[in-house]
C-alpha cells in the first residue's frame, strides 16, 4: 500500500518551503544572526547546479563577505584508515569545550560517486553532531575538484558571517584535494599513523611539503611504541626540509584521539602558529595571495568549461585526440586545429 | 670609427640568407638526410616568435614526424652545482663512443634573463661540441614555462628525424620545469652531490618521485665516502616509495663525471629500464599518454593566452584582482564579472 497521505503531506511541506524561499538579503541576514537554518539553506543555495539560483547565492555570499574572515581555518588531511572522524570528533569537543564556534566543512570529489566518503556517515561524530557550537556539513558534491572545493570556500564564508570562528576543513589525502584544501586555509595538519613503510607517505605524495604539523594518531596500547619512533622519524625528515616561507618549523607529534590524549596539544601547536604567522605579517598575506589564487583559478576553470561544453568542439575533439595518440599528428598542430574550429564557431 | 664595410657584408649575408630561405618540404628532407645546419635552420624556425613562421614550422614537424619516435628520451635535471654540464659531456662521450648518435636539449625558461644559463656556455662541454655524432642546441628562450616545453618537445622531433637515437634533456632542478620535462622523456634521471641536509632536496620538491635513478655525481677524493654514505640513505628512502607505474624500482648510485667513473654503469641502468618499459608494455603506453597530455595542455595554454592577450581584458582584470585581494569581492563573483565582460566584447 501506498502511503499517499504521508507524500501528500511531504509534498506540501516541500512546496512551502519553496514557496517561502526567503530573499538573498532575508537568508543573509539569518546567517549573520547566526541562525544555523539558515545557514544550511545558504550553503543548499550555492552548492545548486541550477543556475537560476547563480545570482541569489552570489547576492547571499557578497552581503556575507563584509563580516567573514574573522576565523581560525585549518586543513585536515590523511589517508584512510588514519582516524579523522575520531580525531575531528575529539579535536572539535576539545574546541567548543574551550568557547569556539567550530564549523566542520569537507572536500571530497569522491562524494558523488561514494555518496559522501568523509562526513557522511554523521554517527562518527555523535557528539559534536549534538553539539550546539559545532556544526558539520558534507562535502559538496560536483565532478571537478575545481567545483567542489569553491563551493567549500564560499561555505567557509557563510559560516564565517554566522559566527563560526573555527573552520576545520576534512579532506581525503589520496588525490589533489589536499593542494586545493591547502590554497584555503591558514594551518594544514596532516594526520598519519605509524606503520611499516607508511612513514613516508606524505613526502611521496608531497604532502608532507604542505603540513604545518604531523599528528600520528592512534598512539595508544600497543602501538603507543612504534607511534613514538615514527614520531622520531618525521622530526627527523621534516628537519631536513628548507624552511618555509611563513618561517615556521612544522613538527610531528603523536596523539590518540579515542583516548582524547594530545588533542589540547595540538591546538596549543596552531595557536602558536598562528601568533607566529600573524605577528609576521605571514597571516594576511597568505589570505591575499589565496585570494588572488582563487580569482585566477576561477577564470581558468569558466574558460575551460566553456570550451569542453561546446558539443560541436566535444566530438571535433576526440576524432583528433585519437590521431594524436597514434602519432598521425604532433600534438601542437592538433591543438591549434581544434582551436581554430572552436574560435570560428 | 664604424666599421661599414664589415657591416655591409654581414648584412649582405644576412639577406642572402633570407632570400634563399628553403622551402618547408626541403628544410625538412635536408633534416631527413642527417644534414645539421637544415636541423639548426629548423629548430631556429619553430623556435620564431614570428606568427609568419607558425605555418612552415608546422609543415616541417609535420613532414618530420613520420620518422621520429625512434630513440630514448632521457631527462636529466640537478640544482646548480651538482655538475650537469660534466655529466652531460662524459656521458654524451660516452654514448657516442658506443655508435650512439646523441641531441642535447634543454629546457630552461629562465634563459631569457641569463642568456642561458644552461647549455649557452658550450665551453663546459668542449669534447661534446666538436663531436660529430652529437648535437647541442641551448634552450629556447620564451617568457613561460609551457611556451619553452613545447618547442623542445618539437626539437625532439626534429632531431629524431634527423637520426639522432639518444635525446638528452637537460633542465634545472629549481623549478616546475623538471615535471614538463618528465611528461615528454622515456627515463628521467636526478643528478645530486653528497651535501649535509641536502640527501633529502629531490624528496622536498616532489623530484625524487619522478626519478627512474639517482645518479649522486663528485664521487671522488674526499669526497667518495659522504657520496657512498648518501647513495645509502638515498636508496633507502626509495625504497619506501611505493612502487612506479612502470613496475620499476628506482634506484641511487654513484659517478665521478669528471674522471668519467660510473657512466657507462648510468647507461646500463637506462638500458635495463628501457628493456623492461619496452617488454611490459609501458614504453609505448607512456609516449601515447604523454602526446595526449601535450595536446590537452596545448589546448589550455592557448585558451589562456587568447584570454590573457586581450588588452581590454586585461585592464579590466588589474582592477577586479585589487578588490579580491583587499577582500571587497569574492573570488568567485570577480571571475565570473570578468569572464561576462570577456565574452561579450
């Protein structure tokens, strides 16, 4: 049987909520009272693939921006398996227990196909999700990175303007995510644990290139030894590094966040970080030039967008990229053809 | 006193040259029949910045391309000082003493400001220069990074028609160049010298992980012993690197260019690659991708550069970037305001 009074009833609310679709200036001013509603259907808005609602959520964000960037933001990465749920959950109660505002974003471009791999499964975090000065969303879904990670950055804004002075950003530290995550945020953790032959992920990856500190999670029981002597290891790898623009000697540290041990520790490491940076003039500076990164990305991206949704170009396209894969043709003369085209069209 | 009569003659030769300026199809049968000065003239031509030129250097390469894909294609790149032009005119001797006819290249797009600081000082390999089965040609000059690429990828074409089998790209370990010149070479090699602090350099600037060997150069005197004691540390540190696309393990080994020890050991080791790239199938898969990456790159470049060279745009970008670095506009709405205007002039 159909349950047709409850659909009818689920379609009536939805309708109302669309009929009630509050204005750009209604829906900022909720962000801007710190009302947490509001906040989620302002993020709803600019993550919509439907461009009519392009300009409202540009509206939102530019009536948003005057009262953001007055946060902390910090970049957490790792591989699977390392505990980011469990250190995010300890690391964001250790947070609000000390008077912040944390809001927990993610990129993840897996999560269109995964259904939401980092975050998604909110039971991980039962109780920063219950927690009233924490609040948590899932990555934006999208198929480019290019887009997931400025609807992340555009989030970090709202959430700004609601009040959150602490922004930790998630992602999944097995592609480029990390770089984008890295261009927008002031301190990058990388978490990691001890394993044979896994000390040297983050260099592989150069990741480890990118972090403000090393955290070896799961520094517990058993393992509480060979989380020290990975420890060692790092220091001593990250001692090798040249130092780095922001003058900042990143170290590696062992932590457990299931037996919430080292968790104050580290974010005594990014406060002191963060006098350091801001005493220096690296802190401002760091979020101009991220800004200026962005820009520029952005207008990259709509160029390239545009040219790979011209269907005529799209078709022209793979008949050639097939003869340069052959070698028929050098790659240089092909491109140029396909521009050609492009441009007469 | 001017001296009119040398200048009259030069300018004569000059013009002489100009006026018979061969065709496209007899610049490239001359480059066909091994003949040098057809292949400096051609190399000269793709390298013009003048738009005139683009369609005969096109023809050439075209013409050109049939016969090329027929050599090893090494990269090899070291910060300054690690003895790059020693290495390259032992090991360039070496390969011409074995019957190996040898093209040297480089790819250095700071050779505008320093007039070449790669390969311009041809006095540094003064054996290699007068030999007959090798060809040295410096950097292309050009203001970015993807314009110098891409000219020397189209040099490699040209001189593997010419008959040259070994290619050896040089580049300077400082930059982004080495990752350009990694995507168009079959074997990538990093030069390093024994040096405090300095064993972990490849692995800061994501290097190390490009390398197919690690050759760690001024392995003599007193030096021997810190170079044995960094080959060690070094091929520790590959061997925690997860293992290649290609199935190769990567590995460090000694030389002594400037008494020529350990080059024809270099060699082997590229020998042995190339066998195993060639037997598994990586070889060929790796040429095919690397044309299609310089075809989707080309693409892009040229995408910008239409976008980048229009003056009004230009002008117009000065002003938006200014208030996306003070804050004013998010980065987001200041791309797509400069993108409207863009497409609509």
């Amino acid at each position: 049987m159909q349950p047709e009074s409850i659909n009818a009833a689920s379609a009536g609310y939805i309708a109302g909520l669309r009929k009630n679709a509050p204005s750009a200036k209604a829906l900022a001013q909720g962000v801007l009272n710190g009302d947490i509603t509001a906040l989620s259907r302002a993020i709803t808005l600019i993550e919509s693939a439907n461009p009519n609602h392009f300009e409202k959520a540009a509206e939102v964000i530019a009536q948003c921006l005057p009262h953001a960037n007055k946060s902390v933001r910090i970049g957490i990465t790792g591989v699977p398996g390392v505990g980011k749920s469990t250190f995010i959950e300890a690391f964001g109660k250790y947070l609000t227990g000390i008077g912040k505002k944390v809001a927990v974003l993610a990129v993840d471009p897996s999560s269109t196909v995964s259904h939401g791999s980092i975050l998604g499964d909110k039971t991980r975090m039962e109780e920063l999700v219950k927690d009233k000065n924490a609040y948590i969303r899932p990555s934006a879904s999208g198929e480019t990175l290019g887009g997931v990670a400025q609807k992340t950055r555009e989030s970090v804004i709202l959430c700004e303007a609601c009040g959150f002075d602490t922004i930790l950003i998630e992602t999944v530290g097995v592609g480029q995510s990390e770089t984008a995550v890295h261009s927008m945020v002031d301190f990058f953790l990388l978490l990691q644990i001890a394993g044979a032959g896994d000390e040297l992920q983050g260099i592989k990856r150069g990741i480890m290139e990118m972090a403000d500190l090393v955290v070896i999670n799961k520094a517990d029981g058993d393992n509480t030894h060979k989380a020290n002597f990975t420890k060692t290891e790092l220091n001593r790898a990250l001692h090798y590094f040249p130092p780095k623009a922001s003058g900042w000697q990143p170290k590696a540290m062992t932590c457990s966040a299931v037996n919430r041990i080292g968790i104050s520790e580290t974010w005594q490491q990014i406060e002191r970080y963060i006098n350091h940076a801001k005493n220096n003039g690296y802190f401002e500076m760091c979020r101009h030039k991220q800004n200026t990164y962005w820009f520029t990305e952005t207008i990259h991206q709509l160029l390239l967008n545009r040219f790979y949704s011209n269907s005529e170009t799209a078709s022209h396209l793979e008949t050639v990229k097939k003869a340069v894969q052959n070698g028929e043709i050098s790659p240089f003369a092909a491109a140029s053809i396909v521009l050609k085209k492009y441009f007469s069209s």
